[in-house]
C-alpha cells in the first residue's frame, strides 16, 4: 500500500480489481480546502486513459510488476516467443498481449516485457526501430501543396506515412509509440 503522495510517473495501481498505470499526476492545494492529487491513469488492459482525482494522503493499492529485458525471437503462428536474457528461459506471449508492438517488432529485437503475477500485462518495444520499406510507390514532383508524403508498407505489414523521396528496399527509423516516420538510416 502506498499513499497519494507515494505516486509517479510509471507507478502500476490495482484500483478495483484493474491495473492502471499513472501517466502524469499533479498534487493541487487549493487556497480554499483540502489538497487533492488529480492523476491521469491508463488502463493497463484496454489502453483506455481517464482522470481521476484522489484527496491527499489516501491510500492506494499499488501492483507488483516485474519488468525483465527479452529478446523476440519468433512467432510460432500461435504464440510470439520471447527469451529472458539473463536466464535464457522462453516465454509465450499471446498476441492479445502484443497490442500495436507487433506492428514494429523484428526477429532477434529486444524489447521490455512486464508482467504481473505471472500474467503478461504487455511488451515494450524501443522507442524507435530501424525497419526496411518493403513497398511503396514512386512519388511525384508537384503532386502536393506542401510538404508531401505518401503511404508504404513495412517490412512487418504495418502502412505508415512517408516523405515523397523514400523508396522501396530503403531502411528507416520509425518512432514505435505512434507510428511515425523519423528519418533514413545511413548505410
């Protein structure tokens, strides 16, 4: 158990059964009444984020969530197999775990997994990855009225916008929150 005062950014609560991860908190104290924490909590198991505001000082339930560097090594079709790199143990992670890192994830990749309880809560990926371009179409000079992008396909699926000038067979770095395009990796 910790208090309001306990809490940061990072810091898993079990609120009702449910897990919720704190985004951003404010600790408020009003000219007129009792101090309040107003928080920003995300759902650890829809993503879903909603406000929630705590007096000062009450106590809140805190999770236990063990975050351990792996290594992706593959998807058997079923499951995606991780392996701690301490331990070399394998993990399955069902992909309703995966959430949107799959979009971005490369054999071989490291990545952070969090559980809780045993129970994979979800995978953290590097917050930006080097991935090769498998298609997209030429672009054309004066097809635009500003800066111009078009859409290409990656390596793992995942259709992400991109300058006019990028290629097929092209390596770039993409952000791995929200799917953007960061720049060319140099050769």
């Amino acid at each position: 158990m910790a208090t309001t005062n306990d809490l940061k950014n990072g810091l898993v609560l079990n609120i009702d059964g449910n897990l919720w991860t704190v985004v951003e908190f404010q600790h408020v104290k009003p000219g007129k009444g009792p101090a309040f924490v107003r928080t920003k909590l995300k759902s650890i198991a829809s993503g879903k984020v909603v406000d929630k505001t705590f007096n000062a000082g009450t106590k809140v339930e805190t999770a236990t969530v063990d975050k351990r560097d792996m290594q992706y090594l593959y998807n058997d079709g079923q499951a995606y197999v991780f392996m701690d790199k301490n331990t070399f143990d394998q993990t399955e992670i069902q992909p309703e775990a995966m959430g949107t890192s799959v979009d971005f994830l490369l054999e071989n990749q490291d990545a952070v997994v969090a559980t809780n309880d045993g129970t994979v809560l979800y995978v953290e990926l590097p917050a930006s990855v080097e991935i090769l371009v498998q298609h997209t179409d030429p672009g054309l000079q004066g097809d635009r009225s500003s800066g111009g992008t078009k859409p290409a396909t990656l390596e793992t699926g995942r259709e992400i916008q991109v300058p006019l000038f990028i290629t097929s067979g092209e390596k770039i770095r993409v952000d791995t929150r929200d799917g953007s395009y960061l720049g060319r990796v140099k050769a």
